[in-house]
C-alpha cells in the first residue's frame, strides 16, 4: 500500500522527516490592521505592514502635523480619536490621505 520509505526497518512505524521548519513565529502572517474613527466617525484603516509600525503611529504622526487638540486610544481593533469639532474635520481630511497612501 505504502511504499517501503514510509516506514522503518521492521515495517510498523511511519519514519517520519522534518523536512521544513514550520516555526514561523519571527514572521508575520497577516498584517494587524485597526479601523481608525475620529469622533465616531470611520475613516479608514491602519495596515501595520512593517514589524516596526504600531498604532500609535497614527497618533505620532497627527502631531507631526501640528495637530495638538485630541486625544486617541487603541481599543482592541480600533483606533479612536475624539478631537474638538473645529480641528475634527481637518483631522479626517489628513487622516484620509495618510491612510489611503500605504
């Protein structure tokens, strides 16, 4: 039924070979991804491509904008930002444009 390779001098076991090392635990699989919302509103989303990219990425980089009135929080796969009405719409428009250039 099976060819003699499968099993060992006496017939009975497999032999079995580890041929690949399935150990992918360095490298990612999937991309984390987060919906980001400002004031309730979705936006888009944040891809972490790189192993060194985070969510707080999307923070970093409003204020690297100036953008100084809003707070943001990660909650599970959401990425929350509540800002001041009068910055709110500027911020979605920024945000728009950063997400959707990865």
């Amino acid at each position: 039924m099976f060819g003699n390779n499968l099993f060992n001098s006496n017939g009975a076991f497999p032999v079995l070979y580890n041929i690949t090392d399935f150990d992918n635990s360095e490298t990612k699989l999937e991309h984390d991804s987060y919906e980001v919302y400002v004031n309730e509103d979705l936006v888009g989303r944040k891809e972490l491509i790189a192993q060194n990219e985070k969510a707080s990425d999307v923070e970093e980089h409003l204020k690297a904008q100036g953008f100084r009135n809003f707070n943001s929080q990660v909650r599970g796969d959401h990425i929350i930002i509540n800002a001041a009405d009068r910055e709110a719409k500027d911020i979605k428009n920024n945000l728009n444009v950063y997400l959707n250039l990865r």
